[in-house]
C-alpha cells in the first residue's frame, strides 16, 4: 500500500487535534451561528474523511467503537454505518 493514505491520516490526526471544542461559543449572531455550522460539518467531513483512510489501510476492528457512537450522534447521515 502506497505511504499517501497513511500520511493522510497523519495530517488529519494533527489538524483534528487542534480542533478545541464549539466554534463561536456564546456568540448568538446569525453570522456566528451560520459559521459555527458551517464548521461544524466541515469537522464531520474531516472525522468522516480520516475514517475512510483508515478503513482502506484495514483498521476496520478498531474503528468500530468510533462509527457506533458517531452512528448515534448522526442517527440520519448514511456514511457513518455505511462504512
């Protein structure tokens, strides 16, 4: 398997880990609260994203806990259990 998928995941783990909770926390206006949305599934698709990487490079077994709570959290998006 090629080194990409697995720097992928490298450059993910890092920028998700600079990720400190909600985005404009406190901040009411329908600026903040459209931009806090915005990022908010802009995180999804990036915890989505690194998932895949790892599924490609077979770390299904250990993924698991990780896509039945994001499964619960997202009960209507497909992409979590259709992994």
């Amino acid at each position: 398997m090629s080194a990409e998928p697995a720097r992928a995941i490298e450059l993910f783990e890092q920028a998700l880990e600079l990720w400190r909770g909600e985005a404009l926390a406190g901040l009411d206006s329908p600026w903040a609260v459209a931009t806090r949305e915005l990022l908010a599934r802009q995180l999804l698709a990036a915890e989505l994203d690194v998932t895949d990487l790892r599924l490609q490079l077979g770390r299904h077994a250990a993924l698991v806990p990780e896509l039945v709570e994001r499964a619960a959290e997202h009960p209507l998006d497909e992409r979590p259990p259709g992994n």
